[in-house]
C-alpha cells in the first residue's frame, strides 16, 4: 500500500463527504455534466480537420489552444510557467532533411542523371542514415541469385534487378563485404506492384520528423531502389553486354541526410482550481487525460481518436464545467492535458520529472481518464485493483461511489498499467493514482475510431463519477 507525507486514511471512509459539505454543490455540479456538451467538444477535436491531433502537428497545437480558452473562460488559473496555461517541454527527434538526400548517376559519356528521393529512387527504413558515398560500379544480374555471394565488391556500387526485395543476409554480406551501396532497379516482368506504390506508404514516414529517445546520425548502408522510369535511363547508360562483377563505367554519388534535427517543441495544458481551506489548499488533486493522437496516413486515412483519447479529452473538459459550477473545493485541483502519450507517456514523463507547481502546491494524487466511452455501458476498469503492489484507497473511492452512476461492474485494468500516463505519476511523484479506462475494441488506433461511434452517456457517467470522487477526497486527512 502506497503512503504518502499526508496522513491517510483507509478506504470506505473516503467515499462519503464530511458533514460540512454542502451536498447541493456537489448536485449543481454533476447537472453540468451533459452527454449534448461533450458531443460538441469531441466532434472537433476528432474531425478530419484536426488530422488526428499527432505529436507534435499544428493540429494539436490548435487542440492546446481550444482547451486553453475553456479554462479561461471558465476562471481556471494558469497552471504553467510565465502565467501560462501551456506547459513547454521538447524532445529529440529525427528525420530526413531533404536538402542533404540526393543520387546522381554519371556515365563515361559525360550523360548526368539527378534524381529526387521519392521521385526517381525510394529508400527502405534499413537504408536510413548520415552518409556521403561516392564511387564507380558493377554488374550484379540477378540480385536474389546465389552467386551474389561470390561477388568482389569492395569499395563498389552494386547494381542488379530484383522484384522482391534484397534479403537482409545478402544486404548483410554486401555491407560486411565493403560494397558502397546497391542500386536496384526493378524487373518489371516479375513484380505485381510499381516501385512507388512498394514504397510509397514508408515515404511519409520517412520524411515526417519523429520524436526519437536515441536520435543520432548512424551512417547506415545504402539500398536504393529505381523507379521504372530512372531504372531505364541507367540501363542506357551502360554497357550493353555486362557480365557478373564487370564494371559498368558509371560513377554514382548518394547523400543521405536522415538523422537528428532540432528538438520537438512540445505542450502540455494545465489549468488550477484554487482550493479555499486555510490547511488544505496546497495540496493537489490532479486529473489528467492525454489529448494527442496518432496522426492521419499519406493514402488520406485520418486516426481521429475519438475514443483514443477524444473522449477523455472532452471529458476533462466537462469536469472542468463542473469544477466552474461547484465552485472551490477545499483542495486545490488541477486539470491537465498532456501530449506525446501515444508516443511512449512522454508529456506526462516531461512534466513529473520537472513539475512546475505554482505558490507552494504539492501533489496528493492522480486520477487518469483514457479511451472511457466505448464497451458495455453498465461497466469500466480500473488499475491499481488489490492484486497490484501500488493499491490505494483511491481504488475503493471509485468503487464506493460507481452504482451512483449506473456502473455495476469494474473489472481490472491491472495489465494496462504502463500504458497511459498515471504511471508517470506514481513512478515519478511518489503519489497514489486511479486509472479509469473502458477497454480497448475493434476501432482501437484505426481510421473507424470516429465520434459517431461513442457512447456519450458512458463519458458524461464516468465524468459525474470523478466528480464524486473529488468531493469524496475533501475530507480532512485522507491517507491512500
């Protein structure tokens, strides 16, 4: 059982309010909570037009910007530095810089050949690096034939056909070898799909910056794959009778510029509900829901996250109407969205290991939301359960206080224990936490994942559930 500097105490006794606590507050409040409102907030924040709210994307700086204007509207305080409501943080990241990436071709004649990456020639991921390589080249035939293996190809370009793709044991032997590269042109005869659409679907991911823990600038081995068109001009520039490991009298220069880029600049929303007890105010309740998703595809598929984690985005958005309408708790309360959670729990991890906790506040717990309004209606999970080293108390709070609102079941989300951001918070912050999930489902990071499909009465019971247990956390000395 966790402890904290706070006294506690154990578990049925948190669920009821102390008798000074106006139960008409608590009333007013959860009459705020409204499927219709949470309905208009989710179908913005997972349209097509916010593209799936990737982290980082303009679209999700636009979702920071429309919470931001909730809380001020509603007289939350600036939860962040310089009085600010966005709590800046940045990560390394990779990426192609452009630029740097290009393949020329030149033949004894003097003919060029300069060809855009993604245009003329596609990389694979394995081929991603920081490299300058430049040298003449020879004739390979058959790139999936067994006498590659017997190929002198150091210090060469390697130059053969191919319609499936270089096995990762011959790339190996090549690279092993000291060959410079393989170019590999396409044998049309043999393959069911063009060069570009083989390598297309990568292309924008290898072009997107990607936020990246270990971002450095490995050199990486060359495979460059022609397209049809570029394919056949080289082949005129060659020598028409070629054998096995003879020289083709080209001189192939490549550069490719993948590899670490400026750090991400990232946000996290943080709005404070002041308490008014003389003794309590400092001490923190945090509520937190990441409010990023995993972006939109370059074949126009968009991940809206609707559920994932539209709904709790919304849905803190609603407790923060609620937090409007019930006025001052006796503790302080913070609501924050954070991003990058899709990403490896990244905003959340940046904000507990640096916290900025503004005139003295000091964090008591976390209450998680994430992925609440799918499944059965009448039931939700909920980590850490009895079974799990960090139980609290403030699993039995929701517990005490689900029938309230139509939940006759909780099942464990024990498994799901690294996977949203409460996990920060315990591992970071010492403090006890209470992840509220509703399952995962067949939509689950998916272009179906759409605001039509929500059970919105799901969210605004899971949201009027919270609120109890806010209420339920002002008691004077609560040990978890």
């Amino acid at each position: 059982m966790k402890l904290i500097a706070s006294a506690l105490i154990l578990g049925a006794s948190l669920a009821l309010p102390t008798s000074g606590v106006d139960e008409t507050d608590l009333d007013r409040a959860l009459d705020t909570i409204t499927a219709d409102e949470i309905r208009s907030d989710l179908y913005f924040i997972a349209s097509d037009a916010m593209k799936g709210r990737d982290s980082p994307s303009p679209q999700l700086k636009i979702a920071a910007r429309y919470i931001r204007a909730r809380l001020m509207r509603l007289g939350f305080q600036p939860g962040a530095q310089d009085e600010s409501y966005l709590y800046n943080w940045t990560y390394p990241q990779s990426g192609m810089d452009m630029a740097r990436t290009s393949l020329s071709i030149e033949g004894k004649d003097g003919a060029q050949l300069n060809l855009v990456m993604g245009e003329g020639y596609f990389l694979p991921q394995s081929a991603l690096g920081m490299r300058e390589v430049s040298g003449d080249a020879i004739w390979a035939d058959d790139l999936n034939s067994k006498s590659l293996d017997k190929l002198k190809a150091r210090g060469k370009w390697v130059v053969g056909t191919n319609s499936k793709g270089l096995s990762i044991k011959r790339r190996r032997a090549l690279e092993e070898g000291g060959a410079l590269g393989v170019i590999v042109l396409p044998d049309e005869r043999k393959m069911k799909k063009t060069v570009a659409e083989t390598f297309g679907r990568s292309l924008a991911n290898i072009k997107a910056p990607r936020l990246s823990r270990n971002a450095s600038s490995r050199e990486g081995f060359p495979v460059l794959h022609l397209t049809e068109a570029a394919a056949k001009d080289v082949l005129g520039m060659m020598p028409k009778s070629r054998k096995l490991g003879g020289k083709l009298s080209l001189e192939i220069s490549e550069s490719c510029g993948y590899g670490r880029l400026e750090d991400a600049q990232l946000e996290n929303v943080v709005g404070i509900w002041p308490g008014s007890d003389p003794k309590l105010k400092d001490e923190l309740i945090i509520i937190s829901a990441h409010y990023d998703h995993v972006g939109y595809r370059e074949n126009g598929d968009i991940y809206n996250g609707a559920d994932d984690n539209g709904s709790g985005t919304c849905g803190l958005l609603a407790i923060a109407e609620a937090l409007k309408e019930y006025g001052p708790m006796r503790r302080s309360v913070m609501l924050t969205w954070v991003s990058a959670e899709e990403k490896g729990l990244l905003g959340s991890e940046a904000w507990t290991k640096d916290p900025y906790l503004p005139g003295g506040l000091k964090p008591l717990c976390n209450i998680n939301i994430d992925m609440i309004g799918r499944n059965a209606p009448d039931e939700f999970m909920i980590t850490p359960t009895s079974k799990h080293e960090a139980y609290s108390a403030l699993t039995k709070v929701a517990e005490a206080n689900m029938k309230k609102e139509g939940f006759k079941k909780v099942r464990s989300a024990d498994s799901y224990w690294e996977r949203s951001d409460h996990a920060n918070f315990e591992r970071n912050l010492d403090i006890p936490v209470a992840f509220l999930f509703c399952d995962v489902h067949e939509d689950y990071h998916k272009a179906t994942d759409t605001p039509d499909k929500i059970d919105y009465d799901k969210v605004r019971r899971i949201c009027r559930l919270v609120m109890r247990m806010l209420e339920a956390l002002q008691i004077d000395q609560p040990k978890f």
